[in-house]
C-alpha cells in the first residue's frame, strides 16, 4: 500500500476509480497476512484508517536506481548543448495533479525572476488540462513562455536534467514517499521539497524543507538553494541518497514474503 491518496484527495481522482478503488483496498488490506507500506507517514495514515492492520504493517522503503549519478565531465557538457536553450532553470518532476501543488513551483519562478530575470522552470510529467493550468497560471503572472513541459521522459535525460537544474522543485501536499527529490540528490542536484507527509523521510537533512503553504520562505530556500555550490550539494544528497537501494529493498520485502509463506 504505497499511500491513502484515493482517499486523502478523492477530487483528483474519478469515481469509476475512486470506488473500485476503495473496494479493492478495503478487500485487500482484510484478506492479507502481511502488509508493507514505503513510509512512517504511510503506516501511520493506514493505521488511523484501520487500526486493526497495525500488527501485519511493516515499512520497506523504496531504492534509487542506479542510472541516477553525477554527470561525468563529458556528459554535462553533452547535457548543457541538449538543454541549452532553457537553461538556467528549476525543475518539477510529476503530474500535474492537485496534491502535487505545482501551482507553488509557478508562483516561486515569478518571484525568482525578478533577481534572475532568465531563469525557467523545466516541468516533466506534467501534461493535459493540468499542464494548460499551468500555462493559464504563469500567463496571469507574467511568466507563460518561462515555463516549459516537456512530457514524460527516459531515466536518462531526467539524469541530464537533474544534473544540470539549478534545484528540484517537490512542493507536494501529499506523498507516501517521494522519489524524485531521492534521484536528484543522487545526481548532485539541490532540492527544496514540501515539509509535509512523508517527504522528509525522502529528503532527510540533505535538502531544504518548507511548508508549502508559505511562498515567501519557498522563495527564500530556493533562492539559498541556487547559491549553494554544486560540490557541497552533491555530497550531501549522495551520501543521503546512497542510503537507498533497490537491493536493500527486495531484500526486506524478501523476508516479509517468507514470513507471509
């Protein structure tokens, strides 16, 4: 059970979702001698959904996969002509769904260029009529051709994008974890990631964290974040990040399915 988010957001999701959803969960949850979930947050939130499942709740967080790395020298040269014509930007990586909050990530570029008036936000994952809400948001503050999506893409030019953004951008209400903030800390790239649900456990103290409902100290550890150099980034958030691994992971969920068997 990654996270309640059918339940703590049901406006995002429709209801030939939300009900099968709810039906499927509450079947599941009843009928298994073992659950997992991916956070302290998580298993909290299931447990004051169904106290009863506190006993059979274990926490198995995710990995980072190894393609997330520093750029060599020669790879962020390569990264730097592909991206040039956006660059120096911030990046968001998700959908464009309520609770991921990329609203706040619109209104810090605004507030951001007025230092550095060139500066773009890179937004992966985000398309649709979430995206086109983006846009209408940016045109009203003056910042429509700053924002850039550019759909879902490969590991591999995310690692790009990671490694040359000037921070990642994570201002969710809600997650049961929070992955991306891991894979650009595993890149060397700063992050200023929401302050709420699970996303510290993501970021530690490897990043900078905030409420997502106080733009001025997003502004304010965005504009830090940028300053921060690049080597001091890089060894915080590998060191922190290096603490995840898929192997770590399969290994645990390894003993869970042989104490389910």
């Amino acid at each position: 059970v990654h996270d309640l988010i059918h339940f703590r957001f049901p406006s995002g999701f429709p209801v030939g979702v939300r009900v099968p959803g709810r039906f499927l969960m509450n079947s599941a949850l009843h009928k298994a001698s073992r659950l997992v979930t991916v956070s302290q947050y998580s298993r909290g939130d299931i447990i004051r959904w169904k106290p009863s499942m506190a006993d059979k709740l274990s926490v198995i967080t995710p990995g980072v996969s190894e393609v997330f790395r520093p750029l060599e020298e020669r790879e962020r040269e390569d990264a730097r002509r592909r991206w040039s014509g956006l660059q120096p930007f911030l990046l968001t990586v998700g959908p464009a769904k309520a609770h991921k909050n990329l609203e706040l990530a619109v209104e810090v570029l605004a507030e951001a260029r007025r230092v550095q008036p060139n500066l773009r936000l890179i937004m992966v994952g985000a398309v649709g009529r979430g995206l086109r809400d983006l846009h209408r948001k940016a045109a009203a503050l003056g910042v429509e051709d700053a924002v850039v999506g550019l759909g879902f893409l490969g590991d591999e030019y995310l690692r790009e994008l990671y490694g040359t953004a000037d921070a990642l951008l994570f201002p969710s209400k809600y997650e049961g974890f929070g992955i991306p903030p891991l894979e650009a800390m595993a890149c060397g790239c700063p992050v200023v990631a929401s302050s709420l649900t699970a996303i510290p456990e993501s970021v530690g103290d490897a990043g900078w964290l905030v409420d997502p409902e106080n733009k001025r100290e997003w502004v304010r550890a965005v504009t830090e974040a940028v300053a921060c150099s690049r080597a001091q980034s890089l060894k915080a958030g590998r060191l922190w990040a290096s603490g995840f691994s898929w192997d770590q992971t399969a290994d645990k969920l390894l003993r869970v399915v042989a104490e389910a068997a």
